[in-house]
C-alpha cells in the first residue's frame, strides 16, 4: 500500500507534495477566513484542481468545514462573544435548511452556483457600506422585532446554501447578523462560527450516506483547518470591530469581482 493510500479512490491518486501543499493552502485559508467566511471559495476550486471530482471535492470540504468551525468557535468559548440566547434558534433552523441543501447537490448543476454567489457576495458589500458604522459598536438600542424575523428567515434560507456548497455562507450570515441582529463584528464572526458547525456536521453526514467523501483527505484538511481556525480566532479576538468591518468588506468585494470574471 503506497503511502498516498488513504488519500484515493476511484481514479484520484494524490502525491505526497500535493497533500502538503492542500494541507497548507487550508491552513492558512482557514485563519484568515475567521473574518472573512468564504473559506470553500477557495478550497473547493484547489481540490478540484488537484484532481478531486466536483462532487467530492464539495462533499470532502464540507467535512474539513465541520472541523474548521469547531477550531474556530474554542477560542470565543467564555468571552460573551458568542450570542447564546438566539442560538438554539438559530441551530435549529441551520439543521433543517442545511440538510435540505445537502439533498440538493446532486440535482444542481455546477455551472449555477457561481453566478448565484457572486450575486450574493456583491450583495453583501453593497449592505455592508448601506449599514455604515453597524457592527463597530454595540447598538444603543433594540432592533424592530420585523428586523429579528428576518434574520432568522434568512438564517434558514442560507442554510439551504451552507449545505449544498458553503462557498460564501458564512459571509453571508455574519452580514445577516450584523444587520438584523445588531451584532457587532466580533459577535456576528463568533456567532456564525457556531452555526456553522451545526450546517457542515448534518451536511457532512448527508454526504456521507450519499458516498461522496474522501475520508483520509477529509481528516488531513480537517485537521490542518481545526488550527488554523483556531490560532485565527485567537488573533481575531484582539483586533477592533472598525478592522474586521474594514477587512471584510473588502475582502468580499474582491472575491465578488473574482468570481464575476470567472463567469
């Protein structure tokens, strides 16, 4: 048995080199996406590059996704971060729309979810300069009760998402939970890290079931994503809500403008 054994199936064979190098581009992908989401934007299109079929290459990711989300939610743990009262809720909606999500990938085409993302991301960056100041600071006061309807309306639907391909999800919700839950940055990052554990765990399970995840590749790009989520968190704690607003908008922009070139 070759020492790649574990990272193949079917007619992918993966080298030694190639593993290090996906294990590193995770690595780091996983600590800077702490701010930015968007973490499958960037892992999915390197697996497929390396070989992994389209299918996999989602299915195997979303499994590393479970991992990362773990290794970033640790560092929030006992730091009033994490919005504790809206959870259960929120989790609750994220298991249901996920797994919905998870049961879809198979009867979508690839060639529909890029323009649906950019479309989306741009979305985000137009609300984000919309909502100026918000997430800086904490609001001086309670938001109309339509605004907290609507947060979880949209946490449902983006779970739809989240299980399907996850590639801009979590961008998404913290921009959901910044505008119509009042979060501010640091608590909307923390927050959506949580949830998201909960999306990429039913998802992964579906996907499991469906026979479509590269368990070996799966476990390294887990394990390689859980620290660099977790030594990612650690840094972001100590950084102003005015720099993870300016890092995120800008940073969706340009994954918006990439993809839009790509289409």
């Amino acid at each position: 048995m070759g020492t790649t054994a574990l990272f193949s199936g079917g007619e992918l064979e993966l080298s030694l080199w190639m593993l290090v190098l996906l294990a590193g581009v995770f690595f780091l992908t996983s600590a800077v996406s702490m701010v930015t989401g968007s973490t499958s934007l960037i892992t999915v299109p390197m697996l497929m590059q390396a070989g992994v079929e389209p299918q996999v290459a989602i299915a195997t990711n979303m499994a590393a996704l479970t991992l990362m989300s773990l290794g970033a939610t640790l560092p929030f743990v006992g730091q009033s971060k994490l919005d504790t009262r809206r959870a259960p809720w929120l989790i609750g909606l994220t298991l249901v729309g996920s797994a919905l999500g998870a049961v879809l990938l198979r009867r979508l085409p690839d060639a529909a979810l890029s323009p649906f993302i950019a479309a989306s991301m741009l979305v985000v960056v137009g609300a984000s300069l919309l909502l100026g100041n918000r997430g800086v600071q904490p609001l001086p006061q309670a938001l109309s009760p339509r605004w907290v309807v609507v947060g979880y309306l949209a946490t449902f639907f983006l779970a739809i998402y989240g299980g399907l391909f996850s590639g801009g999800y979590v961008t998404l919700l913290t921009a959901t939970f910044v505008g119509c839950f009042g979060h501010t940055f640091i608590e909307a990052i923390a927050t959506s890290k949580l949830v998201n554990i909960f999306s990429s765990l039913i998802a992964t399970a579906i996907f499991v079931h469906l026979g479509l995840v590269n368990f070996g590749l799966g476990l390294l790009l887990g394990v390689a994503m859980f620290l660099g989520a977790f030594w990612g968190g650690r840094v972001v704690l100590h950084w102003p809500n005015r720099w993870l607003r300016r890092i995120y908008v800008v940073t969706v922009a340009v994954l918006a403008l990439k993809l839009l070139l790509n289409l």
